[in-house]
C-alpha cells in the first residue's frame, strides 16, 4: 500500500493545546514531526495488520493555513483590482481598433494591427477569466474546509 500523510498543523496544535492544559509547565508535550511520522507509520502499520514489503511511505505534507472570509475578500479585491486593469487594457485595444478603422489606412495595415489587436485581447481576456477562476477555486476551499470533519484522535 502507497500512502501519502496530509497532516492539517493548526488542528494538530489546538488538539495538542487541549491535551496540555491538564499537565504542569515542565509537563507540556510538544510535537515532535521526526518522531510523530514514524509513530504514525507504525500505527498505521498495525491497524491494517501489514508488513514493511505492503506499505510504503511515499510523502508527507503539512498543512498550515486557514481559510476566513477575511482572507477570501482580500484575495478576491486584489483579483478584481486586477481584472479591472485587464478591462481597462482591453477597452484601451478596442479603442485602438474603432480609430483605425475611421482612419485612411492601407487594408493590409488594417489587418496586420486587427490581427494585434485582437490577439492582444484575446490574451488579456485569458488572464481576467484566470483570475476569476482563481477567485471560484478559493471560495470552493474555503466552504470545503469549513465542511471538513475534523477529529482530534490521535
């Protein structure tokens, strides 16, 4: 068996809070990641009743952060603030193109700027949609971490 471990650092600090408030100062247990892997591993191990060959430890990841609206809002007007430049830039390439179809200008040199213009937009049109896609992909972990159950077993 292939494991990878996604250990979610704050719930593991406030389990561990929890668990110190009943000991003295000089009793306080502290976490230890080079000694709580291998503990882990060895629980796994003989929960699924396996042997060194079947399992095997591919990574281990440590989680440290915590989605709030706060954060979400912020990360959301610094992508809008965004967006609005690119909207800004793609207004400022669709002016170009409406003045220079007004203007006496050879219909090859129309093309060749059309063609600019548009990839231009095209570009920037990519980037603003990125960046609402970020903001959907944020708000998406933000209530997936709010509707993750978390238990404080060890």
């Amino acid at each position: 068996m292939r494991v990878i471990v996604f250990n979610d650092a704050q719930n593991f600090n406030g389990s561990l809070n929890f668990i110190n408030e009943r000991f003295r100062k000089d009793e306080k247990r502290f976490w230890d990641y080079k000694k709580y892997i291998p503990f882990l591993v060895k629980k796994l191990k003989s929960i699924d009743n396996l042997n060194n060959e079947e399992f095997q430890l591919i990574k281990t990841f440590f989680y440290e952060g915590k989605y709030s609206s706060n954060l979400i809002n912020k990360f959301r007007w610094n992508c809008n603030k965004k967006i609005a430049e690119l909207n800004r830039m793609i207004k400022k390439e669709q002016n170009l193109l409406n003045l220079i179809s007004q203007d006496k200008v050879s219909h090859l040199l129309r093309r060749k700027v059309n063609v600019h213009v548009e990839d231009i937009k095209k570009d920037l049109i990519e980037k603003k949609d990125k960046y609402l896609k970020y903001i959907e992909k944020q708000k998406r972990n933000f209530e997936g971490q709010k509707d993750y159950p978390y238990t404080n077993k060890i």
